[in-house]
C-alpha cells in the first residue's frame, strides 16, 4: 500500500493496520534547510515561486520519509491578497493586512471569484510540479510560467519510490473575513463579530464573496493534482457558540457542497469543540481535532463515517524522543479497535521549538504501529 492509498483509506474511513501520518506545519521553521532557504527568499516569494514552493513542500518529506502525505507550501491570505487585498508580516509578529475592509463599499469592491484562478496560477503551477515529483509514474508538469522548475534549485528533489498524498488548502469565509476587517492579528477579531451583528447584510456580501472564490481556489487546486482539501477554520473558536453554524459552518457547508462528489475535504476548526457533532454533518469526510479534545471520546462520540485526524500537543515536540514516544503511542493506543478512519497529526500546527529528534521519534512510533 503506498502513502497516498493509506491516506486517502484513512479518509474513506477503511480499517488499516497503522493511521497515516502528516504534521500541519511540516515545511516550516523548525527545519534547518526551510531556514537556511528563508535566508535567501522572503516567505512572500516562497509562496508565490512555484519552484520554491515545492522544494519546501518537499523538504519534510526527504528529511523524514515515513510522512505520508504533503502539503503545499502556501499561505490562507493568498485570497484577500487575490481579491485585492494584499497582506504583509509584521516585524513584531504577526499578519497586517495592506489595509482593512471599512465599510461595504469596501467589500463590493474586492475583485469576482473569477480572477482568482488567474491570480493565483502559481499555485496551481507548484501542485503541479510536486504531483510530478511525488508520483513516479505521472507526466512531466507543463511549462512554469511563473517560476523555475525545481531541477534549476540544484537540489536532489524527487522522493524516491514513493507515491505520497498531496494536500491543497485554503482558509474558511470566517477565519478569512476576520483577518480582512481586523487589518490583521488580533486576539478576539471584534470587528468581524460586530459586523456580524450590527450590518448581516455586508456581513453576508462578504462571506459570499469568500465563498465563491474559496470554491474557485479549491476546484484549480484539485484540477491541478490536489488528492485532498483542508479547511483551516482557525478562528471559529472566537465565535459565540449560538452563532458558529451562521457565521462559519453554514459558508464551510456551501464549499464543500460545490466541490466533486466524494472528494475528500479535511476541516480543522480550532477551539470548537462544542460543535464537533455539527460539524460531523458538514460534509467534510474527517474533521482534525484540537489537542484540547480527547480524541478516543471525541470518536466514541461522532459518527463512523467521518474519520478523525490529529491531536497530539504540539508542545510534546520540544520535549524529549522519550516523552514523544511516549505520548504518540498513548494517542495511537487509545484509538486501538475504535471504529472510522484516523490520520495521525497535531491538534495545532508544528512550533519552531520543536526538537528534530523528537519528530524523528513520532515518526518512527506511527510507522512502526501495529
């Protein structure tokens, strides 16, 4: 069984003798060669080189071969950027959006799903490019309009004899809108909540808006190579719990709706733990779950027919390999015999303190799971 037939198993709920296994965050600042990249290229231009994109992408995988899965090196605020919002880093952390969305004029005015294929065609170009390499078999991609093929980074780049998943992703209309009417980070996004409250009918422009272009992203992504979408709803947890199926689930449940029959849809919603069942009936095919959750009761307690991913705490990574074995195979055990798919993950993404050798110790306990 390869990778990408495990993954996609996981997802269709199928029993298997050990889950699959990906780490939100894999390509990123906790690996030494993504550091060593970054010295050269802003975050900005790795997203939006093709080239670039991919060889991160791919920097886990090589480091670590037991992962069963990538996932593209992108970013959820390449929409607002699409539709005409652009968005910068800020030097004491954290997004700052180019400017924030005031008033409805604002919103009427950000650019139609329509051009977001277009805007966005490096993307697509870097799907494509890693469908190449994650699969032997496949054709070689099409011209790169946007960026040097891989071959040109002087790097071995071709995982060898393996055939992984490749994940495509993108931000839900909430976590999007919260950004884009903030300006940026925030802890609560009262704005995007005030909105909400006080103007539904912007509000819904708005999430419309995202709605589509958000389906437009995902049906090139999937056309473009992507095995599998997930949905990050990383602020769904600021909600009011009467109001998380209007503002966020019932835009997720349109998405999904508008995507190919049975294609696998993964949805991460953080600090929503009330709302699992809900979200059980969105249409997602497994629904990763926050390390706050005990994911054997979260199990127990949602149907079969959607699979789980996650959740060990990301802080178990900068430990030690002792304390990660340990903890992984604690995780691991008390999924034993339950039914539904499982994909082995974080509850949140991979911190830059995360040791290597504790990595290396989770992977080879997940690997070695019978």
């Amino acid at each position: 069984m390869t990778s990408r037939d495990r993954f996609l198993a996981a997802c269709a709920g199928q029993p298997l003798e050990r889950p699959p296994l990906w780490i939100m965050r894999q390509a990123g600042r906790y690996l030494p060669e993504y550091r060593a990249l970054k010295a050269r290229h802003s975050f900005l231009a790795m997203v939006r080189t093709p080239a670039l994109a991919a060889e991160v992408t791919l920097q886990p995988l090589r480091r670590f071969p037991g992962i069963d899965a990538a996932i593209l090196f992108s970013d959820i605020l390449v929409i607002p950027e699409a539709l005409g919002q652009p968005y910068t880093f800020r030097d004491t952390g954290g997004i700052a959006m180019e400017r924030r969305l005031e008033t409805r004029a604002d919103i009427d005015a950000l650019a139609p799903a329509e051009a977001v294929p277009e805007r966005l065609a490096y993307v697509a170009d870097a799907l494509r490019i890693l469908k190449h390499e994650l699969t032997p078999a496949a054709t070689p991609p099409s011209v790169i309009p946007h960026g040097r093929h891989v071959a040109s980074l002087g790097t071995p780049f071709r995982i060898p004899h393996s055939t992984k998943a490749l994940l495509g992703f993108g931000g839900s209309p909430w976590t999007l809108a919260a950004y884009m009417l903030e300006g940026g980070s925030s802890d609560d996004f009262a704005r995007a909540k005030l909105l909400f409250h006080t103007d539904r009918a912007a509000f819904d422009a708005l999430l419309a808006k995202l709605t589509a272009a958000l389906i437009a992203y995902f049906k090139m992504q999937i056309a473009a190579g992507a095995d599998a979408i997930q949905i990050f709803d990383s602020w769904g947890g600021v909600i009011a719990g009467p109001d998380y199926e209007t503002a966020s689930l019932n835009w997720i449940r349109e998405i999904i709706a508008a995507l190919p029959p049975d294609f696998p849809v993964i949805l991460y919603a953080k600090n929503t733990a009330p709302h699992h069942i809900a979200q059980a009936f969105c249409g997602a095919c497994a629904l990763s779950i926050d390390w706050t959750s005990d994911l054997s009761i979260v199990r127990r307690n949602l149907p079969a027919s959607v699979a789980l991913q996650g959740n060990l705490d990301p802080s178990i990574l900068q430990t030690t390999p002792a304390i990660t074995r340990r903890e992984t195979a604690r995780l691991l055990e008390s999924m034993r015999g339950l039914p539904g798919g499982h994909i082995f993950n974080l509850g949140h993404g991979i911190t830059p303190q995360a040791r290597i050798e504790c990595v290396e110790a989770l992977v080879e306990t997940v690997t070695a799971w019978r």
